[in-house]
C-alpha cells in the first residue's frame, strides 16, 4: 500500500477530488476518505461497477478514479476498460 499512498501524494493536492469504489481494498479507502481530508482534498465513494454513478461523482477537479478488479474482499469483478472510459478530462 505505501507505493500507492506514495503516488496519490504525488498526483493530489489541496482541492483536488479523488472517486474511489466502494468495495476497494479498506485500507485504501480509509486512507482517501480519513487522512487525505485533512488535505483538502476530497473524496467521492461510488458503488464498484456502477459507471453512471462514477460518472455523475466526476468533478472538473477530479484527479483520479480508484477502483481494484477483482475486487477486495467480494471478489467483484469492475470493468476496467469502461471504468478508464469513464476517467477524468483534464482540460
């Protein structure tokens, strides 16, 4: 985990967004929606799979999507090439 946190910490800063699945590893999540607030940086939880609700959570200052197929701990399995579809644009 500490390479992921590593390169969230490189991507994000103050005001910046993160949307985040809901059934993505629990440490992870926790770190996105109990330290990286302190921050000032945002966090959105969607449920896995569900693209229309990732796609409605994504904000001009989004930064990045976090999503993990399978799934961690139900094993759902999110399409990841509709999930990079569905990625931020940056203008």
């Amino acid at each position: 985990m500490a390479a992921v946190t590593t390169a969230m910490y490189a991507v994000l800063s103050h005001n910046a967004h993160v949307v985040v699945t809901d059934d993505s590893y629990r440490r992870t999540r926790q770190f996105l929606t109990q330290t990286l607030h302190r921050y000032g940086i945002e966090v959105s939880v969607v449920p896995a799979g569900d693209y229309q609700a990732i796609t409605e959570a994504i904000r001009p200052t989004t930064r990045l999507l976090v999503s993990e197929s399978p799934t961690n701990p139900y094993n759902r399995i999110v399409d990841m090439e509709t999930l990079r579809r569905h990625r931020p644009r940056h203008r």
